[in-house]
C-alpha cells in the first residue's frame, strides 16, 4: 500500500486555517471559543498565530471538533468536507433535484471542480458525448428521468467549452467496439442511431479537445469500476444505483494514482480519439 507523507508545516497551517474560520463562524471573542473548547485565552492566540508548527493536544481537536459540529479529518486537512468522509449518496437524490441537472451535488461537485482537474471513467459512453437517441435508449433501464439525463449531458459539453476546465476520460476501447456492433446492452439499437452516434461522438471530440481528453485503454488487460475524481476535493465510484462519495485526502490520492495509471496504459491517446472513433465499424 502507498504510503502518504504529509508535511507537519502543512498540516499545522490548514489547521490555523481552519480554526480561524471557526472563530468567524462562531461570532464569538477569543475568550468565549477559548472557554468553550477547554482552552485559555493565550493559548489560542499561540494557535492562531502560527509561531509554532505545534499542533494543539489530541484532546484539545476533539474539543474544538465536537464544539463546532467538524470531523477532525477536516480540522487538519486530511478532508475537504466538514462532515464524514465518506458516504453513501442515491444517485436519485443526485438526479433529480427540483430544477433539473444544474441544482443536483453532481453539478454542484463539478462547479466547484472548476480550474482543477477532472478525472472521470464512465461505465459506458460518457455521459456528456450521448446523443438524445441513445440517453432515450438507454434511460428505459435507468432509474433516473430522462428529461434529467438529457440536460446532464448538454450541461457537461457546456462545462467543457469554458476555457479553464480541464477533464480527461479513460476507459476500455472494448465498450465503444461493442456499442458500434450494436452488442451487449445496445444490442437491439437501431444501427442507425448508432452510426449518428458515432459521427456526433467524433464531432465532440474534435470541438472539445483539448480541455476534453478521452483515453481508451485494452479492457482485456486493465479494469477499472466507473467513478469520477473532482480535483482534490472529492471522489464519487458509481455503483449502480447508488454513489461511494470519498472525501479523504488519502483516497482521493490513491484514485488519482488508479487513474493516472490507466492513462500511462492507454492505447488511444487524446489526440488520436476522435480519429479512432470515425474508424468504427458498424455491425
């Protein structure tokens, strides 16, 4: 197992950090939030100061963490969310928020992503390059609404034109080959909207490259599940149905390695993909 090494200097400022925006949110002196976590006046100050690389007694994060309603994680940034670090989240409640796709935590997940990058691998063609025939076809398995699905994809090629994101896919070669034969699961679509599929998945490629990378790697020889990395915040791993949503620095690292190691095996690169899926052979 890889092992995370973590600067004291970093860990004792996010934590500075951290405990200045608890002071702000409380509304209270120093006296008071001092009293309240157990702890006089002047040693906050020390704490707040950042004269020392010192982190306070084991005792005194717990206070301070169970005061204020935070997970420890979080008060010394092994966590970008205050609360657990790890969940279970319906990928109905995600779908269908009042409003559409843009008031769901996935669009939410992906704003706050924006300027760091997105790592997705998807469990069949990504979302964004659909057609609406296809989301029809196969939104009559899903348990989301179709009307939801559509405005997630054209969301997501929104989200890909602005200039600063930065999102790359890697996923099996074998599930774009299969979906062109009309095997598996597309196996009674008609051959029609596959072959619109096809020449709209390469337009995509072509207009969204390169702030949209898609790798394709030998699914004979590496497998991943599907799940998507929102920069160093978050990682949602979909499990049909539902969404494993991590927030713990550590597990978001180790996916990232996962994923960069599928992108250091792809056979397709970014700029050949567009390329490789105009020369798709329809079955």
């Amino acid at each position: 197992m890889d092992r995370i090494v973590i600067d004291k200097r970093d860990l004792s400022g996010t934590f500075r950090e951290r405990l200045k925006t608890l002071l702000k949110r409380s509304g209270l002196n120093q006296s008071a939030f001092a009293s309240a976590v157990g702890i006089d006046r002047s040693a906050l100050s020390q704490l707040l100061s950042g004269a020392s690389t010192r982190l306070p007694r084991a005792e005194t994060l717990i206070n301070i963490a169970a005061e204020h309603k935070v997970s420890l994680d979080w008060l010394l940034g092994l966590s970008q969310d205050e609360g657990i670090t790890g969940d279970l989240r319906e990928s109905l409640e995600i779908a269908e928020a009042q409003g559409g796709f843009n008031d769901t935590l996935l669009a939410k997940w992906h704003a706050e992503a924006v300027g760091t990058k997105i790592r997705y691998v998807p469990s069949g063609i990504p979302d964004l390059l659909r057609t609406e025939a296809v989301i029809l076809y196969e939104a009559e398995a899903m348990p989301q609404r179709r009307a939801t699905q559509i405005s997630e994809a054209q969301y997501r090629v929104d989200y890909n034109r602005r200039p600063e994101t930065d999102m790359e896919v890697c996923m099996p070669r074998q599930t774009l080959e299969l979906f062109a034969k009309g095997e598996g699961v597309w196996r009674t679509l008609p051959e029609k909207v596959r072959a619109e599929q096809v020449v709209h998945m390469a337009r995509l490629l072509d207009d969204l490259y390169p702030t949209f990378r898609l790798f394709l790697f030998d699914g004979r020889k590496r497998f991943s599940a599907p799940y998507t990395i929102f920069g160093p915040y978050r990682a949602a791993l979909y499990m049909g149905g539902v969404y494993l949503v991590l927030s713990a620095t550590s597990s978001v690292q180790r996916l990232t390695r996962h994923f960069d190691g599928l992108i250091r095996d792809a056979e397709i690169n970014a700029h050949e993909a567009a390329g490789f899926v105009k020369s798709l052979r329809l079955g």
